[in-house]
C-alpha cells in the first residue's frame, strides 16, 4: 500500500501521478507494492515472483538541498533512481556492466572489441558477438548506469525517471531470464 502525504503542491501532484504510473505497470493487485510519496520524493517497492526468480523493483525521488546562506538561495537537488534486485540465479554466474574507463582496462580483449567506451562488460557467461552487442544496446537504450550479477542475485540501476514502464519491466524480466538460463 501507498501511503500519501497530500499538498497542494505541483511537485506534489507531478510525483502523486508518476506512482500512478508505476501502478498502471505493476497491478498493486498482482504484486506486493508498499511505499510513500509527498512533495519531497517517493519510495516505492514493488515484489513479485516469476519463474523461479524473486523481483524487487525500487523505485527512489529524493530532494535535498545545498548551498545557500546570507546572500545565496539554498539549491534543491532532485535525485531520482530505479534499483531492480533480482534473487534466484546459480552461484556461478557472473555479469558486471557500467560505464568506467577504468573498468575498461580488464575487459577481455575479444569482448573490448564489442564494447565501445566508455562501457565496460566482463561476465563468465559465454555470449555471441550479436548477443553482446543485442545486450549493449538494450543497456544504452533503457538508460542502464550499471548492471551487476554476483553471488545469485543481479541489481541494476537507472538514474532516469521513466515513462515506459511496462516496456522497461518487460525488458528487464526477459533479460533475467537469459542470464538465469544461459550456461557457462
């Protein structure tokens, strides 16, 4: 359940129609949904399970403020994020994806020449050429900051508020379950 603190705030009603949304794509009837929103951000958790893996869709606004003082306005900071938590994948699979330069440098040198800067992509999982370069986009076009799959669980993290949500929770569900079937 959702709990609202209501204000007469349109930030207020931008963040109140924004969880309706994420109603619209998640059932409230179908899964376990709990969280609040108010004119300073929203925390909603979504679970469900699907077969064999256990969701947990997190979706996070934050505000805080910085600066300000005797001749400056303090500054609102607006932060927003969608963690996904998927439990249920063997021990043995691995996946590490994320923008890092960095990370770059114990890239494989095969799949380095899939993977285009500022990228980086290691896993133990054994992909085609096309399958890699099917997943990269996929990153590139849902906006993915990082994915990682370790120790049977795989979080993944987007730092972009979504309008898509039913497409992206479609995408994300088919993408756990190549990595929960794929072989090493």
């Amino acid at each position: 359940m959702i709990e609202y603190e209501f204000s007469e705030s349109s930030i207020f009603t931008a963040n109140k129609e924004y969880i309706e949304s994420i109603l619209i794509a998640f059932d409230p009837e179908q899964y376990k949904t709990e969280g609040y929103c108010s004119s300073y951000g929203y925390e909603v958790t979504i679970c469900y399970e699907k077969l064999n893996l256990i969701y947990t869709f997190r979706f996070k606004k934050t505000q805080s403020t910085q600066g300000g003082g005797l001749f400056f306005h303090p500054i609102a900071i607006d932060s927003s994020q969608l963690e996904l938590i998927v439990a249920g994948f063997d021990t043995k699979n691995k996946i590490n994806f994320g923008k890092s330069r960095f990370g770059r440098l114990f890239m494989n040198s095969k799949i380095k020449s899939i993977v285009s800067a500022p990228f980086y992509y290691q896993t133990n999982l054994h992909f085609e050429k096309a399958a890699i370069k099917s997943q990269l986009n996929l990153f590139k076009e849902h906006f993915i900051d990082s994915l990682k799959l370790k120790t049977g669980k795989m979080k993944c993290k987007i730092y972009l508020v979504r309008s898509d949500l039913l497409q992206l929770r479609t995408t994300l569900e088919t993408m756990a379950q190549i990595y929960a079937t794929h072989r090493q």
